[in-house]
C-alpha cells in the first residue's frame, strides 16, 4: 500500500483519503487499521475487516466483497492499478461505520485521522501561525503524525473551484514530506504535498518540470523526486506553501508539544456526558441563566510538570455520532469549553458562581467540528471544566479526554436542574387501577414492546388522538381558532424524553416512568407543550 493508491471517485470525501494517504506513510498504524493477511487465495471468504477508533474505543467493522461499479469500472474510492482493492474496501468499511457513503460527504481530514489512530489534533493557520512552523510540521512527520492541509474558501461557489497555479480551494490535501534543498548554495524549506485526485498538480517554482530542479544535485533530486509524474503529488517552497494553503490539520500519536524536544508519559481520564434540551444543554456563558446546568467535571491538577512550576493538561472535547444523525437531518452542533477554578466542594455550581467568577482557560472558539482540543500551562489547584454548545437546547453526546503530563484526578459532578422529574409513585394494584390507567397500559403494552427510542416514538405518534380524548375528559381547554399542528416527534426528542424520565437507568422507558410523562403532559396541557416545541 501507498499513497499513489488513492484516486478520489465520484464522492466528496477528499478529507477521508488525504488522511488514507498519509496512513500509508505510517506501516505500523496501516497495520492496525487494515489488518493483514486478508487476501484473495486461501480460504477466501468474500468478507474484509478492517479496525477504527471510534469514541475512546477500536471496533473492528466487517465488509463484504461488492463494491459500487458504473460499466464495470469503480466509481468511488479506487487504486490506480486495476487489480488492488485495499483502499476501495476501507472506504467502504469507513461508509458502514458512519451509515452511509453519503454520510461521508465533506468533512475534515483531522476526523479520518483521529480515527486510524486515536491521536489528538491539534491546527494551524498557517497566516498566523508560530514561527518555527516548518520546524513544527517536520517534527510531527518525524514522530510519526499524519498532516493534511486545506484552502479556506468565503462561498460555496469556490468549493473546488481550481487556481491558476493548479491548487483546489476547498480541497482536503495531505502532506506527505517536509525537507530541505541545496539549491544555488542556499538551503530551501520544502514541503511534499498530494491531491487525492491522483492528478491536478501545482504549477508555480518547483513543481514536477520546473526550471528550479536543473540546479539541484542529481542525488538529491533523485532522492526528492522519485518520479514526476501527473499522480497527484508535488513538492512547494515552504514560503509559497504559506501563502497558498490556509489551514495545517496535526494528528499526534500522543499530546506531546510539538513546539519542543520533550516527549513525556501522559495520563488519561475520560468522561462521556450528553448535552439534553431542558436539563443539561445550557449552552454557553453568553445565557447565563442556562449555563449552569451544563454538566460539570472536577479536575485536579496536584504536581507541576518536571522542571516547572506549570502543569500541562489537553482538553479534547468530542461530539459523538453525528455523521450517522445526518440522515435524521442533524449535524455537528457549535461546540467548546471553559474552565475555571474550583472551590474545594465537590457539589455543582450554581448561577451565581458563574455569574461572578471568570473562566481561567478555554477554547478558542465555539466552532462545529467534531472535536476541539487546546493544550494549557496551569498552576496545580481544581479547576471546574463545563463543557458547552453554544446555543442552549442543543442536543448531543460527547467524549471528553483530559490529557496530563502528571497524574490528575477527575470526577463528573451530578446535575440538578429544575427541569428533574420525581421518582415514579409504585404501581398501582391491577384492582385499583382507574380505567384510564388500564386502557394507558394496555395500549403500552400493545405499542411499546421494547420500549426503545422507536418504540416511543410510535407510541407518540399513533396515539395522539386518544392524548387529545384524554384531555377533553380532564376538562383541557383549547383556545378557539388556533390550529394544533402535530407532525410526530422527531427521534432526537423522543430520546429526551426517555432521558428526562428515565430515573431507573435502564436506557428504556418503563410503564410506571411512562405515566408520570403522562400526568406532567396533563397538568402542562398538550395546546402548550406542542406550541413551545415547535
């Protein structure tokens, strides 16, 4: 396997085979991921497996043999050579595990390669980034991370919308070599770039036929340039590379700086949480009434890094599953953090804690990627970390990693919100059940079965009628002359509900949980529930 291997098709996952390309530079990683000895002799089954992290965890995902052909001719991800498969198969496997092909359309190349190695990300505006950049993108290859890099574009029209100079804005490219050239008896900074297109190169100073490689050594342009052929890969002056390219995207095989020489033994702590319309998605410090009820992790920080007075800590905050929700019409929500100093009291914080005390750290922005990670210098002490989307009532799960050079510890502080429900009363003996109870179970019983989100979702909507019967007989009134639209519930609030009602932990919505939804529904009257929620 290499990166000449990778030919983009007719899907619009550029970002996923930049990082396919700079996975095969890494035979290690390529391994886990695609494991060996699968082949077409011995024993063939017709069935592929190949190996992702997903969410703090490897999940081997298996694929049969059939891939998607036009005329007998491959029409998405596809090798050069007509006999090899390794990269069709992948990107099928990696189409199964976010649900779709179509599920994989645009994205970034930090997602993929989080994915083949359960790295940490770190990016670069290359307009503003540090100095020793070059030295930064050269010790990252050095360690073993994979690098991609992209044109930022101000519209869609200019989504792949090709330069002069042969560059495509919009397009996910991956670095594959950072270098140094003699030339005229100076050294030259150069970087190795490769369109997943196989084709459509750089055209400007040292591109593949360009005057500036008649004054290079042959050894060395031997050496640099392998073959210039029209396969897709070219090499740039670091300095025009800057002024091209807008964003450099890092994967690390661990959180060490790459801004420095020392390599450390990290720690991990780990946390999964979900962000629930009505009681845990607070969104951000802007709307402080809600802040609060975000869900809030204790972290100590107890001894300073070797040789310093600082702890450094990574905070990677990761929306989950999101890709697989497109197709429910979801996608990645606004995401960020911040963090502040702790009292020495393990209970939630309150309003008025916020209100009156500033954060110490945060991310730099709330942006709709699927992770945003930050590294930071803190002094030892606790520190509250709140983890938000930026617009309340935004629902989702998350994973949140805690990286430190030092042992710390971490703990997930319970919330209460005013939107908690009480604990269901005990049932009711079958001979004192009320007739609208019996009638309520029996049709429970009759829809729910599992009683999964789908379930609920089915009781939901086939019995809205008879809710609107029971309100009548409660004496509900419903203002005349407004209209009570009523489309269904939507998968994500029947999962809300379930959260909300769920006091037993079991991922299921019980009879006796049921029926307390129920009553609420009552006493709120369903003329206001629909009309808040729409």
């Amino acid at each position: 396997a290499d990166r000449t291997d990778i030919c983009q098709g007719q899907l619009g996952d550029c970002w996923l085979l930049a990082a396919i390309a700079s996975l095969t530079l890494k035979k290690d990683i390529m391994a886990r991921v695609v494991p060996r000895n699968q082949d077409f002799d011995y024993k063939y089954a017709g069935i592929f497996h190949f190996q992702f992290w997903q969410h703090n965890k490897w999940l081997d995902v298996v694929v049969d043999d059939r891939l998607p052909t036009v005329r007998n001719n491959l029409i998405m991800l596809h090798s050069a050579s007509n006999n090899e498969f390794w990269s069709a198969l992948m990107e099928k496997a990696y189409a199964k595990l976010n649900g779709s092909y179509e599920a994989l359309k645009g994205g970034s190349t930090m997602e993929a390669m989080e994915d083949f190695t359960g790295g940490v990300g770190e990016t670069y505006e290359t307009k503003s980034a540090p100095e020793n950049l070059f030295l930064i993108m050269k010790k990252a290859l050095d360690r073993g991370s994979m690098m991609g890099c992209s044109i930022d574009i101000t519209s869609s029209a200019e989504s792949e919308a090709k330069t002069s100079t042969g560059l495509v804005k919009g397009h996910a490219y991956s670095i594959t070599g950072v270098d140094e050239v003699s030339f005229r008896g100076q050294k030259v900074k150069m970087v190795r770039i490769r369109n997943p297109w196989g084709q459509v190169e750089w055209n400007g100073p040292w591109s593949d036929n360009s005057r500036e490689w008649n004054y290079v050594d042959s050894a060395e342009k031997s050496r640099l340039q392998q073959n210039s052929s029209d396969d897709g890969e070219f090499w740039m002056e670091f300095e025009d590379f800057k002024k091209n390219y807008d964003k450099v995207e890092i994967c690390n095989m661990t959180p060490d700086a790459l801004s420095d020489d020392t390599m450390y033994k990290w720690t991990i702590n780990t946390f999964e949480g979900n962000w629930i319309r009505g009681s845990t998605a607070g969104g951000c410090r802007n709307y402080i009434d809600t802040f609060w009820t975000n869900p809030q992790f204790k972290l100590e920080l107890k001894d300073a890094d070797d040789n310093h007075h600082l702890c450094s800590v990574v905070i990677a905050l990761m929306q989950k599953n999101r890709r697989k929700l497109r197709k429910e019409g979801l996608d990645l929500e606004t995401i960020g953090f911040a963090m502040y100093q702790a009292p020495d009291d393990d209970d939630h914080m309150g309003k008025d804690f916020f209100r009156y005390n500033a954060s110490k750290a945060r991310s730099r922005t709330y942006i709709n990627m699927r992770e945003v990670a930050e590294r930071f210098s803190l002094p030892p002490g606790k520190y509250l970390l709140v983890p938000t989307t930026f617009q309340p009532h935004q629902e989702a799960d998350f994973l949140i990693r805690i990286f430190s050079e030092k042992k710390a510890g971490a703990l997930f502080l319970f919330v209460l919100t005013p939107c908690s429900f009480h604990q269901p009363p005990m049932p009711s003996p079958p001979e004192e059940e009320t007739s609208e109870e019996k009638s309520l179970r029996r049709l429970f019983e009759q829809l729910a079965g599992s009683t999964t989100d789908t379930a609920l979702l089915h009781i939901a909507n086939c019995t809205f009628f008879h809710f609107i019967v029971s309100f009548v007989m409660f004496g509900c009134i419903f203002s005349s002359g407004k209209e009570i639209k009523f489309d269904g519930l939507s998968l994500s609030t029947c999962h809300s509900i379930i959260n909300l009602m769920d006091v037993d932990n079991t991922g299921k919505l019980e009879f006796q949980e049921f029926k307390v939804f129920w009553e609420k529904m009552k006493k709120m009257g369903w003329k206001n529930v629909w009309e808040q929620s729409s």
